[in-house]
C-alpha cells in the first residue's frame, strides 16, 4: 500500500484558501510520504500487464463534488475530468462517496482536482495546486482518499492507499480506513457493547486497521448484523450500527469512518460508517458505497 499525505491542502477549501491568501499567509509544499503497507499482488507474467486501477474518494467534511484531470510524464496538457469522460458520470464525486476504479497506463501522474460541474481541466477547485502522485504500478489497484474538515485547513490530508481485490471463498474480505480528522485512532468489530468483537484495530487518523499486522482481515459474511467503531484500547462505542450490516459471502470490502465526532444527530456532517463493496460492479460511476449509520 502506499499512502499520499497532504498535510496542509485539500479538496473543498476554496473558502478558506481565499481567507488564508488576502491575509498574506504563505502555505509550505505540499508534503508526500509514500509508505508500503505490504499489499502484494502479482501482475500476470504471461500476458505483460501494462494498466493500473485508480479511484478517488471525497471524505472532506463540508466539500462540494470533485472530479480530477491528469497529466501523464511527458504530456503537456491534463486530460479528462476522467470521472466523466471515462466512466460518462457528470457531476464528480459528492461527499461520503468513492468513484469507480478507472483503468490508466501504469506510471506518474499529476493529478488536478476540478469541480464536479467542470467539463474541462482549465480551473483547479478552489485554486489548489496541482499535485504529483508517486507511480502506480501495472496490474495494481489504487484508492484516493481525500478527508479532513474544510473550515480547518491543517486537518485536510489526501492518502493514496493500495488495494488487494482478491475474494476469499465463503468468507469476507475486509479493511478499515479512519478517515476521521478528529478520531485519533479506532478500532472496528462486530456487534456492540458487551458483545463487541474487534476486528481490525489502532487504525490512526488517516490510516488502516490491522490484526496481526495485516490490513485485511478475514471473516465470515453478515446478514442484519451490528458493528461498532470504539476509539483503540477503550471499552465504549464511539459508533454503532444495529442490524443494519450486510456483506455477502465472497465480498471484498473497504470499510470507513468519516465525518467529525462533535457533531451528532442528522448533522451532515456527523461521524458516519460507509461500507464499500469493491467486489460490486459500479452503479453510475460510483462505487457501491453504502453509509450504515
């Protein structure tokens, strides 16, 4: 896996880029630290695969829809927004949502972050810069994960985590991001209360969960089941969902939390479960997401 962060930039702060420049603050570089989460996943050795997969998310709390245009090593223009000219989805990718796995040449790309209304790559949203991804590897899957809260600028990151796609038999296939600014680590598990059992745990903000040092765990399937996400090493529910968990025998799945803890209700932006699919063909662009609380 490798994972991409933005410490001081993000999706969706036009209005707060806009505050920061007429008050002469000058915003360091961007920085990128590429970490390997041992995802290992070989590429076909008969048949040279020359494509990676790519999707992108949009997890910053208050952020309006996104798409992105990209610019290959050595090409002089950006192309797309790839989202709707790849996978035909006008309008980007709204927040708590993740686009589907588009398929690009192996290699180094620079990525802009456009409007989800744009039809063209000429204005980046909000005036953000644009921004180098390290190289994704042929025969490789790739999730961008943009989050944070836009009225605080230091809390916005954008990760790049590498996927595994492999299904597992009868059994479940799972991973847990925290992509909460305000969670500074959290376990998952099933159930709630007394009867919680963790599953993949001290996922940081801006990171995965693990057990026994791997990221996905495996685990049988679920029909209206409960699951609880509790701040690491403590015994109370932070959030729960009660029988509303549904995975399929065979399933890969990407679990998140998103969302700020000091909002609570039916605030927008209150802290949420989403459970994403990635073994389920895409729905409109989209990757079958689904928010469980």
């Amino acid at each position: 896996m490798l994972r991409v962060r933005l410490t001081a930039l993000g999706i969706g702060l036009a209005a707060t880029l806009s505050v920061l420049i007429s008050a002469g603050c000058n915003q360091s570089p961007p920085e990128i630290v590429a970490v390997d989460s041992g995802v290992n996943v070989m590429p076909d050795m008969v048949v040279p695969i020359t494509t990676a997969q790519l999707r992108f998310g949009n997890f910053v709390a208050g952020a309006a829809p996104v798409d992105l245009c990209i610019k290959a090593s050595g090409e002089s223009d950006f192309r797309g927004p790839i989202l709707r000219t790849m996978a035909q989805r006008p309008g980007g990718v709204s927040y708590l949502n993740m686009g589907q796995y588009l398929t690009l040449t192996a290699g180094s790309y620079t990525v802009r972050a456009v409007p989800g209304t744009r039809t063209d790559c000429a204005v980046a949203y909000g005036g953000l810069p644009d921004l180098g991804l390290p190289a994704i590897g042929a025969g490789r899957s790739y999730t961008l994960v943009p989050f944070g809260d836009q009225t605080r600028i230091g809390t916005v990151k954008l990760n790049l985590f590498e996927d595994d796609l492999t299904p597992q038999g009868g059994q479940v296939r799972l991973r847990f991001v925290n992509a909460s600014p305000d969670v500074p680590s959290a376990d998952f598990g099933f159930g709630t209360g007394s009867g919680f059992k963790a599953i993949l745990t001290d996922a940081v903000s801006g990171d995965l969960g693990r057990t026994s040092g791997m990221t996905y765990a495996t685990t049988g399937p679920q029909a209206s089941g409960s699951a609880s996400v509790r701040p690491s090493a403590m015994s109370s529910d932070l959030l729960t969902v009660n029988s509303n968990v549904n995975i399929p025998a065979g399933a890969v799945i990407t679990m998140l939390i998103a969302g700020l803890p000091s909002r609570t209700g039916t605030d927008p932006l209150a802290l949420k479960l989403i459970s994403c699919d990635d073994s389920k063909a895409p729905q409109s662009g989209l990757s079958v997401c689904t928010q469980l609380n």
